[in-house]
C-alpha cells in the first residue's frame, strides 16, 4: 500500500535525499520515491490508514516541504526557510 502526497519546495537531489532519511525513520514506512519535478512523495507502507497519513505529513511539514496548498502567508514563508535547511543537511549527508 501506498500514501502519495504532493509537496511544496523541494528543489534538488539534496531535498529528497533529506525527505527520504526522515520519513524512512517512521517505523510505518518502508520506502519513500520522491520526484523532484513534481513534487511527489510516495510512501510505501504495511497498510495505510488516516492516522500513518498525518504523521507522513506531519514530518514533512516540519521540515519544510507541506502538502500543497496547506499553508499560506508566513507559515508559507517559514516553511520554505526550512526547507532549505533540509536541502542543505540532504546534500552534506548524501552519501551516508
């Protein structure tokens, strides 16, 4: 099964590498696809529900990159600010 999300702000390699890290570290999650031309995150999970849905969210809320069209004004803007933190920590840690 398979909880597929559209975010803003992901800009590059780095971005997607940090996405992948975190959400990998959900326990419900087992692999994570990110296409950086689209903004699509895909998760693969044992089964999806409401709950592991808001927590995938959630986690990528935090670090920047929220559902499309769920924040607007300065949490739009603090939101792109940590995205490009996140960006910064994928593209140090990429070969981890």
């Amino acid at each position: 099964m398979a909880v597929t999300i559209q975010v803003e702000n992901i800009k590059c390699a780095g971005c997607a590498n940090s996405i992948q890290k975190k959400l990998l570290a959900l326990d419900s999650v087992k692999t994570v696809e990110v296409n950086i031309e689209t903004g699509m995150v895909v998760c693969a999970t044992e089964n999806v529900n409401q709950e592991i849905e808001q927590q995938i969210a959630q986690q990528l809320l935090n670090m920047g990159y929220p559902q499309v069209g769920s924040v607007e004004g300065l949490k739009a803007a603090g939101a792109k600010a940590k995205s490009f933190v996140s960006c910064a920590v994928g593209k140090i840690n990429k070969d981890d």
